[in-house]
C-alpha cells in the first residue's frame, strides 16, 4: 500500500464528509425547485433528496479542494458546489431512467419505492429529462445577475463551458448512456474481462472520472496534475464498480437499500461472475493503489482528502 | 399585415432554406456517430436524421444572420451551426420519449414506426437521454483541439456558456420538460385559455422561443434587438402550436407524417377545442402579426427570414 503523509482517519473523513454533504444537500434543495409544473418538482425532489451516497459531488469537491490547496476561492468554491450537484442530478436521472420496467424494472432504491412506483412512468421519464437539463442550467449561471447570494455568485465563462463540456461527454453515447446500451445489449452474453471493462468505463466510470476532472476545472491546473487526477478518477471509477458487483452478492437488500443479487438474477455479466470473489477483492485493491499511485505522481499537496474517499470506495459495506 | 420592405418570396424562401438544410442535415449526420456503442449510435441517426422539418435549426440560422446584420463570421457561424443542431438534437429527443407507450404511445413519426417501436423501449430510453447530452456537448468544443476544420471550429467561452444555458433553460422544467407534466396532467381536464397558453408557452414555446435567442446569441446585438427577438421567438412559438391544433383536425395522418385527430381521440384539451376552428385561425393571425411588429421594433435591416419563416410557421399545411 502507498502511504500518503496526509491520510485522513475515518473519523476525520467523516468530519469532512458531514460538513460537506449538508451544503450538497441544502444546495440541491435550493436548487430543485419544488414549484416546477404540475408535480414534476415533486418527482425531481423525490429522485434526489434525502438518499444517496453523494459520492460523485464528494469527488467534486475533493478534488476542488485539492487543486485549490487548500486555499479558499468564492468563485471556484461555488463552481464546485454547482458542480457538485449537477454530477448527482446526472447520477440521480440515470438511476431513474435505468429503474423503469423497460430498463431494470426495479421498484426498491434507496429504501423507498423506485420514482416510476411513486409517480407513474410518465412523470418518471419526464423528472428524469428535466433533471438532466437541470444539470447543464446549474453550470451556467447568468453572470448579469444582480442577486449575488452564494447560490447565485457568478463563474467565469471559461469555467461555465469547460464544466458543461466534461459533463456532457461524461453523460452522453461516449459515457454513461453509451455504458448503459452496452449493458443492455450484453445481458445473457459471455462478456470477457476487456468487454466487461470497457463497459464500466462507460456506465459509471465516465461520471466517477468526469466528477473529480469538473473539481480539478475548479482551480487552476497544470497538465501533468490534470493527467494524474484523471487516472485516480478512472481507477476510483473502476474500483467502485468492482466493488459494486461484489456488493451485490455479499449484502442484501436492506443494507443496500436497493435490491441485492439481481445482477446474477437478471443474468448480468460482473466482475465477480467473471473473476470470482477473491480475484475481485485483490482487482478492488489494485485499482485503490492505481489511484493513489496516481495521487503521488501529481505532486498535489492536498490531495488527503481524495486518497481517504478512494479508500472508502473500495473497503465500503453499502 | 405588417409590410416589410425584405419580405422574401415563397421561391426565394425555399432556396434559403433548401441551402441550409444541406448543411443542419450533413452537420447532424456527422455529429451523431454511428460508432456509438451497442447499437445506440443507429437509434439515435434513426430518431434525428431523414425527416423533420427542422423549424427550429432554421430559427437559429435566420436569427444569426438577421443580428449578423448579413456579416460572414466563421466563428459566429460555426457557433450557429452547433446551436441549430443542438436545438434540434433537444427537439428529437423529445420526440422519441413522447412517444413511449408510458407517454403518447404512438407508433407513427415522420412517416416511419417510432423509435421504440424499431428499436425498443430500452434504447429508445437511452437514445433520447444520449441525445440531450449530445446537445451540450456539440455546443462545448474544446477550444484546445488542433484540428481546426469547419466542424471542430471553436467557440468563444462566453457563446458557448450562454447557448447552454439558453438551451438548458428552455429544456428542463421550466421549460419544455414542465410543458410535457402539465400535459400529462392535463388530459380529459377542462383547461381555460389562459392555462392552455401556459402549457404551450412551455411545451412547444420555450424551445422555439430560444432557437431564436441562440441564433442571436450568435452575434452582438444590445437589449433592445435581444428583447424584440424574444417577443418574436415567443409569438412564432405559440403560433406554430396554435397551427399544429388547427392541422390535428383539419390534415391527415399521410399529410403530417404522424397520427392526426390525436388530441381529440386522446380527450386533450388544443386551441381548436377551446376556441373553435375559426377563432384559432384568426390568433394564428394575430400572433404571426405581432412577430412581425417584434421584427419591426428592432430595426433590423437583415430580417427578412425571420418575417418569411414566421409567416410560413402559420400558413403551413404539415
């Protein structure tokens, strides 16, 4: 294991986290409107409040924190937290579309019944499209605003362009969506190990990568540090998707808080399917020490923050 | 009527149209990859290109050149075209989730059996989110790419930061996706006119309406033009709705390419219900009126496409 000078214990990164996921919170609150058109904001909110693990804004903002090093900017602290939530209305859209009968068709996410349970398809699909939306009007706030309250300071349009630029691949056909129609074309097949790779990459390594890339866009960067922050985004990425399909046969649904061993029931090909459970773990422990590998390489001097969630990632129970 | 000294004829309206056309038609097929994985890049060709009538890409270039005052700007016009396409991208995507069994359930578009008949309700799903992200990304390129050819011509920061958000806007739930819930929500109620407006004003309106803000975008212009290019933006928008109720009742499913008599069999509420075939055409007419007055007010010598494509929003027969 690579030692970091800086690693945080768990209690200070749960210090960390707390602090931070009430802002993420109280942001997304502010900025999911609940008076948007005839219950649509009720079925938004209802995607994305009061659960989830919140570990993309994390990424967000860890990495804004580390490239900042440590000093406070009004202006980037305030991209990052707008980028922060538009990461998990992205996330938070995609677990709504991929809950739908013609997707997964699951009805537990979260501990509470899935969006389309609770509103009908209809309202489902449309709070899922109007959350992705809000996600590129979060990033592009009128700087000709006159009201300059923390959640509507302006960001500089270099800032606007690049965060929407590395959201929108991270989200499209040559991400997320482009993961999610590999899986969907893959179920039932034999996929190997550099298929099932390229998918993760894809489904949720692109938004995991995209994350900490949208924090480092919050600061100013050089491109040896910007390459480094991208491979400890990519093997963050990975290892969480290991980490996933371990999960899915190792816990159960109350844990998870969604229902558990439906990759095998679904005949689904994951990691452990593939590897076996124990050769997972040990790719789970190659991709931790990837990242923090990568960490080492930036030179970054507050980098702690990240090498603690890249930790958590891998050694987590839910 | 409003007499403008620039008014273009039907013919002459046809080449403008025809000219550009070639170019949204070969820019969308070029932008929309076909290597996109699993089958998503086919899906998404089949919902976007060969067909349409592609309105919307077409407001976008009549307003760039009407505030470009007839000015070739390689970079104002490579901004345009990206805008008309991402516009476009918005409008298809919402097309193929419209038309899920959940939504309207119709298997007729353009002529051709909807997407997820085709395809499938899954990649139809996906196609459409895909779609949207696509839209943001085709309107960020990388200013730091080094090949320079006419589609991965950059864009200025600040263009690219307000076509996102002109976009984004007009997209999510103040917009478009808030049209669609209260259209949802609306079927068999006995909406007023002032409620029906509203709905519309979202639904059809807001995209409609920011084509031309983004055309605008595409150039310098000051408050007043911006502000008359909205009241135009808004009046064509409610126009072509108005004109879409009228031709549900008094086309047919061949002329339209689509299902007509759809409202009425779906006991939605349209302006012919609610106003009576003679009344609708006569606000269709006095809404075209008062996007000509806009057109007028802004002292605009380069709008005459503007006033022919508003005029042909009205007068046209699918």
């Amino acid at each position: 294991m690579i030692q970091s000078s800086h690693t945080l214990t768990a209690s200070e990164l749960d210090q960390w986290f707390n602090q931070r996921l009430s802002a993420v919170e109280e942001a997304l609150s502010l900025w999911i409107s609940p008076d948007a058109p005839a219950g649509l904001g009720q079925a938004m909110r209802y995607a994305v409040l009061d659960g989830g693990k919140r570990l993309r804004p994390m990424l967000v903002l860890a990495a804004r924190e580390a490239v900042g090093n440590g000093v406070k900017d009004e202006t980037f602290d305030a991209a990052a937290m707008r980028a922060a939530c538009a990461v998990e209305l992205i996330h938070a859209y995609s677990l709504v579309h991929d809950d739908m009968p013609c997707m997964d068709n699951d009805v537990l996410r979260r501990g509470k019944p899935t969006v389309h349970v609770q509103f009908g398809e209809a309202q489902a699909l449309l709070a899922g499209d109007a959350l992705q939306a809000l996600a590129f009007e979060l990033l592009t706030p009128d700087s000709k605003s006159t009201a300059m309250t923390y959640a509507q300071k302006s960001i500089p349009d270099d800032v606007q362009a690049r965060l929407c630029r590395l959201l929108a691949k991270a989200a499209g056909f040559n991400g997320m969506a482009g993961g999610q129609a590999i899986d969907l074309a893959s179920v039932g097949l034999a996929l190997n190990e550099h298929q099932l790779h390229e998918m993760h990459l894809l489904k949720t390594g692109a938004l995991l990568e995209a994350s900490v890339m949208m924090g480092a866009a919050c600061g100013h960067t050089n491109a040896q540090v910007w390459n480094c922050l991208q491979r400890y985004g990519r093997a963050v990425g990975l290892a969480f998707q290991v980490v996933d399909d371990i999960l899915d046969v190792t816990s159960d649904s109350v844990t998870l808080g969604k229902t558990a061993g439906k990759d095998a029931a679904n005949d689904k090909p994951t990691y452990v399917s593939l590897l076996g459970l124990n050769r997972a773990q040990e790719y789970a422990e190659q991709l931790l020490h990837e990242a923090l590998k990568a960490l080492q390489d930036s030179g970054l001097a507050s980098a702690h923050t990240l090498v603690a969630l890249a930790q958590r990632v891998v050694n987590r129970k839910t």
